[in-house]
C-alpha cells in the first residue's frame, strides 16, 4: 500500500518538475510580489530626509509678503513649488493631478502687516489628506517668517490658516470605498480575463479551433466574435460589482452618469481583449495562467488599485501611466466621488482603448498565423 501510495506521489512531483516554465512561475511570481513590496516599505523604519512634496503655489497678491513666503517655502527644502493660477490649481486638485495648492488671496500682505488677520488658503486633495498635513506645518512657519522677517518666535499669528479641499459640485470630501470598488473591480475582471484566455487555450488543446480554422468564415470574424461575447460579459460584471457597492456601501456616482458609462464599456473592452492576448501568447495552459497572474498582480499594484498611486515612489507613479489599471481605476474615481464631469473620462476611455488596440490586435495576427496552412 505505502509503495502504492509512493508511486502516486512521485508521478505528480514528476508532471510537476517536467513543465519547468510552470514551476519557474510558480516560484517565480510569489518572489517578484515580496520584492515589489519589500522594495516599497524597506526604509519605512529608516528615518531619512524626506524628498520635497510637489505643491502648486497661487499668488494673488504679488506683494513683498507674498514673495517672501514663496522664498520661505523653497528654502524650506520640504516643498518643491510650481507657480499656478487659481482656477487651474484648483482644477488640477479636483481632477487628482495635483495634491495641495497655496492660495495667497489678494491684499493679504497688507492685511496680515496691518492687523487685518486674512485667511491664507491650504487647498487638498481629500484623498492626499497625509501630504496637506506634512505641508501645513511648512506653510504657517514660512508665512510667519514672511510677516516678522527674523522674528517669526510671536504666540499671535497676524493671519489664519483656512484649509479646505477642492473636489467637484456634489462630491464627497473621501470616498475610500468607491475606490475599492473601482481596484477590486478592475481586479477581479482582469482574472476573468485570465480564465477566459484559459478557456480558448482549451478549446485549443481539445481541436475545436482546427474545426474553426476549415469553417468558411475567416478567423479574423471568429477572434472579434470573441472579443464582442467577452465585452459584454465584462460589462454585466463590472456592472453587478458596482450595483453590490451600490446597494450596500452606498457608492453614488456623483459625476457624469455618461462619462462613468464610457469608462465602464472602455475598461471592458480591454478586459476582455487582455484576455484573447493571452490565449494567443500562451503555449500551455498552466505556464500561461502562472505568467499571466503575475502581470495582472504588477499591473493592479503599480496602477494604484490596491492604495493610491501618490503613495508609491515617483518612479512608479511615472510607469503607471502605462498601465491600463491606473486609468480604468482613475476614470471609475472621476466619475464617482471625484463628481468630475464628462471631459474628465475622455483621457482614461481613450487610454484604455489604446490598450484594447494593442491587445485585439496582437491576438488578431497570432490567431490568424495560426490559422495559415503550414
């Protein structure tokens, strides 16, 4: 019985070693997600000098006190500032590419040298709510260093620090759970996408597309066929992961109702196209699933959908860019609590069907030279 048993057990290590690509992936993608995350909080328990947060700098009053706090903030060496309108400051902030701005409003130098106590403005991101506070601080020291010159150590602040945050008509100040459901959303079609791919690499191994390829109609027909049935399942499940969010956790979009549609139907379209690229890469079903988990994991973590971008080193908020995860989840926030209108979809949408191009068409050529007689 034991000899029986020892058999069984060393004909699956045996099937197991002889896919080397699969136990490569096996070990491989577990080791790539420790060091992608231990690379991100290695220095958490090191304390270092911090790098200057990027912060948009407004000034109304192009007074002595107004430049005086500008050079303040810079010599800070906390801050890096970019010198901004009012309305764009605030429109970069509503729209999530800007974090916090400085808003000097006009006379508030003379306000502030005279006794008139004005109000400085500190304008945040609701969801960079950590950087506002790191840069408050920065903020009254070097306004104060701009009113006193070298005595700046007074109890009494001859003006008061007015913090607000800047977010559309409508929203919420933070929607946490909006954007959970936007990542985990993302997320979950994307490993859809992988079992779709697993699916037709199947049908492949069981002959079906051999009796596609004599079938009179073009292969071309049978890949976008595919490609329209995989897009509108993904559409049903994006659709009921946002209307359980909605039912239960109360996510509104408080934004264009059309521009929320857009990115909904766009981020599908790539999902399910993501899925035929990777049945028209895959050789074996189990090396294909291994490769394809660990991109979709790199993709869902450097496109923000696990914890905001802003969090990341810079390096990663610039490869993010590339990565259809960060726009499908940037739209859905637009849209959401963000109450961004519809312009705000138009760059994410035409993102992700740039990324939906890249996919159909790798698929198309791979299937169709496949489908050549050899």
């Amino acid at each position: 019985m034991l000899a029986t048993l020892w058999q069984i057990v060393l004909k699956d290590l045996k099937l197991f070693a002889a896919d080397r690509r699969a136990l490569l992936f096996s070990i491989f993608v577990p080791v790539a997600i420790a060091s992608f995350m231990g690379m991100l909080t290695q220095n958490m328990g090191v304390v270092e000098k911090p790098k200057p947060i990027p912060i948009l700098y407004v000034d109304n009053d192009h007074s002595d006190v107004s430049a005086k706090l500008k050079k303040n903030l810079l010599e800070s060496g906390t801050l890096k500032l970019q010198d901004s309108e009012d309305a764009a400051a605030r429109s970069a902030i509503r729209a999530g590419n800007s974090g916090v701005a400085v808003v000097v409003p006009k006379g508030f130098g003379a306000a502030a040298t005279y006794g008139g106590h004005p109000d400085l403005e500190l304008v945040s991101d609701p969801a960079q709510a950590l950087q506002a506070l790191s840069v408050r601080g920065t903020v009254v020291q070097a306004a104060a260093g701009a009113i006193y010159g070298g005595d700046s150590g007074k109890v009494e602040m001859p003006f008061a620090l007015k913090q607000t945050t800047e977010t559309g008509s409508g929203a919420p100040q933070w929607d946490g759970v909006a954007h959970a459901f936007a990542g985990m959303g993302v997320q979950g079609l994307l490993f859809w996408a992988i079992e779709l791919a697993m699916g037709l690499m199947r049908e492949r191994t069981k002959g079906i597309w051999r009796r596609t390829k004599s079938a009179p109609t073009p292969m071309w027909m049978h890949v976008i066929g595919r490609a329209v049935s995989a897009t509108l399942r993904a559409m049903v499940i994006l659709l009921a992961v946002f209307g359980f969010g909605a039912l239960v956790f109360h996510v509104r979009i408080n934004g264009s109702l059309l521009g929320f549609g857009l990115v909904w139907v766009c981020a599908s379209t790539m999902a399910a196209t993501f899925g035929l690229f990777v049945a028209s890469l895959g050789k074996t079903e189990q090396q294909s699933r291994g490769l394809a988990v660990l991109v979709v994991l790199t993709m869902t973590m450097l496109g923000g959908a696990w914890f905001p971008s802003f969090l990341m080193p810079g390096w990663v908020q610039t490869v993010s860019q590339f990565i259809p995860v960060k726009h499908a989840v940037g739209g859905f926030d637009a849209m959401t609590w963000r109450a961004q209108p519809l312009p705000a979809a138009v760059t994410p949408a035409l993102a992700l069907l740039g990324f939906t191009a890249v996919f159909l068409a790798v698929a198309l050529r791979r299937f169709s030279v496949e489908s050549e007689p050899a």
